[in-house]
C-alpha cells in the first residue's frame, strides 16, 4: 500500500540526525577555538581592506576610471571580492563625480593593493586633472553584528511557532502538535550544523534563510497532518496501524513537502541574489545560493522522513495512553 516504510526507519532517522549534530557541533567548537570562529563568517560579517576611489566627473575620466583601476589591480597580481559604485554626497547633496569601492579578503597582500592604490592616485591626479579625484587604502575590522535581527527575529519565529502548536493541538490534535515542534527544532538544528560543516561564509542574511527553514517546515507539516486529518474519515486507513497509517500520509505529502521547501529556498535564493547585483560580487550570490540548498536539503529532510518517522511512535504512545487511561476509568 505504501512506497517508504519509514515508520520502521526511526532508529535510523535519529541515528542520521543526531550525527549530523553532533559533527556539526564538534566542528563548530573546533573552530571556534583554532579559527575565525563557531561559524565562517564572511559577506557583511568579515573584515577586509578596501580601495576607494572617488572622481570628478569635470576630469572627464568617468568613462575610463574603472579600466584604469582593473589595469592596476591585474599588473599587482591581486584580485578584488565585491565592487560597488554611486554618486559621492556631501552634506545630502551630490556632487559631481563618483565613487568606486573595491573589496579585497584580509589575506590578500596589502604591499600589493597599497602599490595599486598608488597606480591609480597617479593616474587620476595626472597632469591636466582638476585635483578633485583620488584614490585611497582603507583597513575596515567588522564587527560582528546582528544581535537585534538575532533578537527580533527569535522572538517572530517564538511566536509562529506557538501559534502553530496552538492550531495544530485544536485542529489536528495534540500528538500532531508536538511533532510540529519537534519538526521546528529538528530542522533548524539540522540547518545550523550544515553551516557548521560546510563552512559556507555567512552574513546577515543567514538569519533570513533560518527563518526560512522553520517557515518551509510549518508548511509541510500542514500537508503532512492534512493527509492524516483527511485519510482518518477512511474506514480502510483507520482500521491500519499507527505505523502504517504515518507511512501512507508521508508517501501522500512527501512531494508537496518538497516542492514547498525547494520553491520558499528559491524565492529566498532570487532576492538575495538581486540584491547582491548591485555589489557585483559573486561570492555573495554563490553564498545566497548555498544557504537556500542547505535550507531546503534540512526541511525536505526533516519534514518528509524524520518527522514521520517520529510521529508514528508518538501516534502509537498516544493511542496506547488513550486505551490504558480508558480502562482505569471503566474500571473505577
């Protein structure tokens, strides 16, 4: 009747989970002690030494300032991460000229970009220039940040996730509650431990990406607890084991589940990464696009074969509870 068996597979679920914890906590800890930290922090979360260059627009060289910066950074071997330009304002009011700000990893030589620096000062105060354009060297130690979006962004998903048991107690029961919030927990553990391994560099927007994973497994727990809600008016599925009855609905709802996960990870990946277009960096779009795998490999994987798994026994103490308090009250 049914494809998986994962009822019988909880052994193993909990097996596979508590690993990837477990690893993802060991490597955490060990990075934190010989590394730069629990996690690799990169995007707006590292330190790095900067080239900015601001031009007057008057020099005429708006058209080659960028060339001339290329040319220097390429002939002083060094390669730049992220690269934003704008209008230079002064007072609120812009002036007229421009400013291009180019990023380099802390590792990178600072002899070397210091020269480039150089290179391109010279070329832009060359003769017959007004004197207003000039390049600089900047040293930016970040620290890292993130409390408040930590905090409020803990405290949003503290209230979805009781609201949640709230609905789930009233409308699908209480054992589909908490098996909702051992979903939550599961999955977001499971999504801090692949940043842990993985050492994917990660900014502020991690803390999006988390939310996104809890949001994607409340969804596909609906359709998971939808199926069991539905298939229970069927007098053939009702007549089935706790276990059997866990495996016909995570067969039914484990596409949904999928297809929910993948599409919340990938509407999350594209605003990300339109956002970071406008610093031309590609590592941040590559780091984007990791986070929304790893947001969806943890919810697909909590939700469609954990939690089932789970919720089976949970199901079964339940109704084993339910028979045992019955009998004490006919009894007494």
């Amino acid at each position: 009747m049914t494809k998986l068996k994962l009822s019988s597979k909880m052994h193993v679920m909990i097996i596979v989970s508590a690993v990837i914890i477990a690893v993802g906590l060991a490597m955490g800890l060990i990075f934190q002690f010989v590394s730069n930290g629990y996690f690799n922090y990169g995007a707006d979360y590292t330190s790095y030494n900067s080239v900015v260059v601001n031009y007057a627009y008057i020099d005429g060289k708006e058209d080659s300032i960028n060339d001339i910066c290329e040319k220097a950074f390429k002939e002083a071997g060094v390669s730049y991460y992220a690269y934003t330009y704008g209008d230079v304002a002064t007072g609120g009011k812009l002036e007229a000229g421009g400013q291009l700000v180019y990023k380099f990893s802390k590792n990178t030589d600072t002899a070397k970009i210091q020269s480039a620096k150089d290179v391109i000062h010279s070329a832009l105060t060359a003769e017959g220039t007004s004197g207003l354009s000039k390049a600089s060297y900047h040293e930016a130690e970040t620290v890292l940040g993130g409390g408040k979006a930590l905090t409020f962004g803990a405290i949003a998903l503290a209230s979805a996730v009781v609201f949640q048991f709230i609905y789930f107690a009233i409308r699908y029961k209480l054992t589909a509650a908490f098996s909702a919030l051992l979903a939550d927990v599961h999955n977001l553990a499971i999504f801090v431990s692949l940043l842990a391994i993985t050492r994917v560099p990660i900014g502020s927007t991690v803390f999006a990406f988390a939310a996104l994973t809890v949001v994607a497994t409340m969804i596909g727990c609906c359709f998971l607890f939808d199926k069991v809600r539905k298939n229970s008016k069927d007098e053939k599925f009702a007549k089935l084991d706790a276990l059997e009855q866990a495996d016909v609905c995570a067969n039914e709802s484990i596409t949904d589940i999928a297809v929910t996960s993948a599409g919340a990870a990938l509407i999350g990946l594209i605003l990300f990464v339109l956002m970071s277009v406008s610093a031309l960096s590609v590592v941040l779009a590559v780091t984007s696009a990791v986070l929304a795998l790893l947001s969806a490999v943890a919810s697909i994987y909590g939700t469609a074969f954990f939690i089932p798994s789970v919720y089976s026994r949970i199901r079964r103490a339940g109704g084993n509870f339910k028979a045992s308090h019955s009998q004490k009250v006919k009894k007494s």
